[in-house]
C-alpha cells in the first residue's frame, strides 16, 4: 500500500499506535517535541489542535495529564500514537476519556482540575529496504 493511502486513514477509524505500525514501515522521529496544553479534555481544543497540523505530515502524540503544567509530575494516559490533521477528533477525546478514567481508578484521584498535555513531534514515514 501507498504510504499516502496509509497516512488518510491515520487515526479516523481506531487509534494509530506506533507499536502497531508495520514493521515494514520506519517512523523517523527527527523533529523536535513542542508542547499543547488544554483545560482537561475538551473536544474543540482537540479539533483546532488537529486543524492547525500541517497537510500531508504525520504527527506522533504522547498524551499526558497534569495537575499544573508542564513542569510539574504528570501521568502518561497511553502509548504513543500517530495523528494528522484529517484524524477524528471525537475518536481521541472519547479514547483519552476512557483511559483517564482508568487512571482515576488506579491512581485514586478525582480531581477535575487538570490539564491535558499533548508533547508531539513531526515524523516522517518511509518504507524499509
């Protein structure tokens, strides 16, 4: 398959793990982490933060929660995985939702005074020869 057809459906159906990538398939993780913070999870926050991604480019997401900010402690709330800007924003939130409940459970927290920290890079994809 095309790595162009790979990139569309990135994210729109289920989440996109990088550990669930072919192994056929080199993530190339070259760029710089930037840091986008939202007041817990909010499904437009997501939605502009998807809208503002480059066309064509792939982005790796490491999500995380914190009390403050982004100096502070945090929990990372899943693995890696990959986005665009065409990836489904209701997807995402509902995903993260359900994994911050388990960290409430696991963590024995109930705060809803919390900020959702999205550290992302670019990366490119290519095929391994």
């Amino acid at each position: 398959m095309n790595l162009n057809e790979i990139i569309k459906y990135i994210s729109t159906r289920d989440i996109s793990f990088v550990f669930e990538v072919n192994k056929k398939i080199n993530i190339d993780k070259f760029d710089k982490p930037y840091y986008f913070e939202m007041f817990r999870i909010e499904l437009d926050y997501i939605t502009n933060f998807l809208n503002n991604l480059r066309e064509n480019e792939v982005y790796l997401i490491n999500p995380k929660i914190s009390i403050n900010n982004t100096s502070n402690p945090y929990l990372s709330l899943s693995n890696q995985f990959l986005v665009t800007n065409k990836s489904n924003p209701a997807l995402i939130a509902d995903f993260l939702n359900f994994r911050l409940e388990i960290a409430r459970d696991d963590f024995k927290f109930d705060d809803d005074y919390y900020w959702l920290i999205f550290k992302y890079k670019r990366v490119e994809l290519n095929y391994k020869y």
